[in-house]
C-alpha cells in the first residue's frame, strides 16, 4: 500500500524498538489503551497483546478499514478519524495511556491538543521527531510549548531512535517521550488564555530581552524578581507567572 507523504506516514518497522515502546509504556492487561496513527498496526498488534482494551483513531481510511478487518474479533475498536477533530471531553480518556508513533507534520499539534484539555489519562507515550522533543523539554533554554506544557504536565525523553528504523526511513531522528500530567499550577489553568497569550508576545523574538516584549503587556516592570534583562528563553515557568499575576492585576 503506497504511503501517503502529505499524511506524514513513516512506520516503525523494527521489532527491536517496537518491543521496547511497549516496555516503557507500563501497560498491563488492566490498562486501556488509545493509540493516534496505528497506520498498518505493527505496534497496535503489540499493545492489543498487552492490554486490557484498545481504541485507534486512524484518518487514512485504508489502513482504518485493513485494521477493522484484522481485528474484527478482538478487544479493539477503530475509529476512521483525524484525532485533530475529535472531541476529547467524550471519549473518556480519564486514567487511559496513550500511545502513537505520530505523524511529524501534526506531532505538535496533537500533543498540545492531550496536554491542554487538562485532562486526567494516565500518561501518554509518543514517537516525534528528536527536534521537537528537544523543544517540548524543559532545558537550559526554555521555548514557548516547553512553557506551555509544564503548566500540565512533565515531559521526559526515553531513548532516541534512528531513520532506518523506519519505512520509508525519515531525514531525521525520531525520539519516544512520556508525557506524565500533574496539578502543581492548578490554581493558574484558569487564566491560561492570558498565560498563552503572554507566551505569544514573549516569544515572538525570544532572544531579545524581555524588557522588550514586556513594553507590550501592561505590567509594571519593577516588581519582578527576576531580571528584566534576560532573554525570554531563559526565564523559567515561575518568571512567566509573576508576569501572568501583574498582568491579571491591572487589567
């Protein structure tokens, strides 16, 4: 079956790391399983063996219709639909790992979509290109959806894999991260329309001094306890709050 590259389809091929996936995601017979992208199941074969239920969401309707026909006897239930679409709040992802090699045009996308729906699954183990992970983790640089994501949850790399791991074999190296949600900054997810909107006026020249950005946002200045002078890149979380609560208080 000819892969479509405006889908972003590059399947793991290599048993060697498919087995591995499957070890570092902790499932068991008594977890439920939601995976984005199975794409032709070499990894859905994997977890269905391992888990207690599985749910697919597949846009290709090719690979969702060969994967229906597999497994039409099995704990498994496939859903032809862009997950980009999918409305998480009723498919009852509370306490569900969710797994995926994902499509590198979307990886961000889907990833923001799980971490800002605040939702309580368990963790979520995906494959996304090495680039993007090292902009998700949290660093000595900090990025905008580095930011974004602590608000809900930790982010941690596993283990990198190679291009020839992969049919057809990518350009670059892909890495699996677990993504693990928490509440330690509950109290702040209310306004996090402003938090996200501040992140967007900071980071629009993140090498810039953030007395550059902050002209922009009607704060005053000389209550921070960090260094006006700095770059965005290199506040942490913490910086980002006390602008968010002036910000808030003169508003």
């Amino acid at each position: 079956m000819k892969l479509k590259k405006s889908l972003g389809q590059n399947f793991l091929k290599d048993i060697f790391f498919l087995d591995k996936i499957i070890a570092s995601s902790q499932i068991d017979k008594t977890k439920e399983v939601i995976e984005i992208g199975p794409g032709d199941g070499a990894l859905t074969e994997l977890i269905l063996q391992n888990s207690k239920h599985l749910r697919v969401f597949e846009i290709d309707e090719r690979f969702s219709a060969l994967l229906k026909k597999k497994y039409v006897n099995t704990n498994i239930k496939v859903f032809n639909e862009d997950f980009l679409d999918v409305d998480l709040n009723g498919i009852a992802i509370d306490q569900n790992i969710i797994m995926g090699n994902l499509p590198y045009n979307v990886s961000s996308q889907i990833i923001i979509k799980i971490i800002e729906s605040n939702l309580r699954y368990q963790h979520c183990i995906f494959l996304i290109q090495k680039e993007l992970a090292n902009r998700f983790i949290n660093s000595s640089k900090s990025s905008k959806i580095s930011i974004q994501s602590q608000m809900f949850c930790n982010i941690e790399a596993l283990f990198d894999i190679p291009p020839e791991a992969f049919d057809p074999a990518p350009k670059v190296n892909s890495t699996l991260i677990k993504i693990t949600p928490h509440d330690k900054y509950k109290k702040y997810i209310q306004s996090y329309s402003s938090f996200k909107k501040i992140l967007n006026i900071c980071f629009t020249n993140p090498r810039k001094k953030i007395s550059t950005a902050l002209k922009n946002i009607n704060v005053d200045t000389s209550q921070f306890s960090f260094d006006i002078n700095c770059r965005a890149e290199e506040l942490e979380i913490n910086d980002y709050f006390e602008i968010l609560v002036q910000y808030e208080s003169q508003i």
